[in-house]
C-alpha cells in the first residue's frame, strides 16, 4: 500500500475528521482547503466541494474528480452518481478526495472518471488506498476488529463494503 496515500489519509483525518465512526468523507472534504496542483505559483487552496448526480452526468462512471472555475476562484469537484448503493457513494467520494490530495487531479486536464474500484493503475490504487484508510481509521479498526464476529459487520461498522473491510484487513494484515 502506498505510504503517501495512508499519510495523506492521515493528514485528512486529522485536519477535518470529527471522531465519529463512520466517517462522513463528504462532511470531511467540505472542511479542507487544497493547494491547486498544475498552477504555477502560489496560488490559493482550494474548496472541496462533492455533488451528488445523475448517472447519466458521469457518462456510465461511477464518480469523478476535476479542479474547475467557479465564480471567482478555483475548487476541487468530487461527483458521485446518486443512484448507486450508499457503501459504494461513500467510498467514490473517499477514493476522488483521495486523488485530489495525491495531486492526480491537475488544472487544464479532463476529469478523472472511475467505471470500476478495481482498476490496478497506480493512480487507482494510491486513490483506493487512501479512500480504505480515510474510512476505515487504523486505530479505531483494531479496536472494532477484536469485537466483531464477520467482516460483514465490520463493513457494516464502518459504513464500508464487504469488500473494502476485506481490502484494509489485509493490507494491515490482520487477515
């Protein structure tokens, strides 16, 4: 797993994350503020702003990423399509605020879009890495892993997938 996407995680949860299991990622992403990447200079950092839309607006995917122009500055879109289960909603916006803070969304390029979590660029799994980190926190996860009688109630706890449980549980080799 990647190191820079568990730090970025971290940083996250630690600038904007209330504590409270599960982890709201779009409350925690409307709290932080990102530096543009692809902008030369300083420049100002940016909004975090995540919209719920129609399937039909991510043209088939399941949520997106992109740095657009607002009114009088630049903000960080994370889109999701609405009409998917609420684990998989939950875990699109975790994984495009993760290719956000990992600077994989960059000015003057077309949107990232996702069709499918288990894609294996390295990109993908940096964004996923984070997304199972920011909401599945690794002290909070131990601690809820000594008391749990499945990985389905671990996801459940969480507000995650089976899948995703099962994808951070060995990553941090606890399966």
């Amino acid at each position: 797993m990647s190191s820079k996407a568990l730090d970025m995680a971290q940083k996250a949860l630690d600038l904007a994350w209330d504590g409270r299991v599960p982890v709201d990622p779009a409350l925690l992403a409307s709290k932080l503020l990102v530096k543009p990447h692809g902008i030369d200079g300083e420049g100002k950092k940016c909004l975090v702003v995540v919209r719920s839309v129609a399937g039909s607006d991510l043209a088939g995917a399941s949520s997106q990423a992109s740095l657009e122009q607002a009114t009088d500055s630049l903000q960080y879109v994370c889109k999701y399509n609405r009409d998917e289960i609420i684990y998989r909603n939950r875990f699109a916006v975790a994984h495009e605020l993760g290719h956000i803070m990992l600077g994989h969304v960059r000015a003057g390029e077309p949107p990232l879009r996702h069709h499918d979590y288990r894609d294996s660029t390295g990109e993908m799994k940096q964004a996923n890495a984070f997304a199972a980190a920011l909401l599945m926190p690794e002290r909070f996860l131990r601690q809820v892993f000594e008391s749990i009688e499945s990985v389905q109630q671990m996801g459940e706890a969480f507000g995650v997938s089976t899948e995703a449980a099962i994808y951070r549980l060995k990553a941090l080799r606890l399966i």
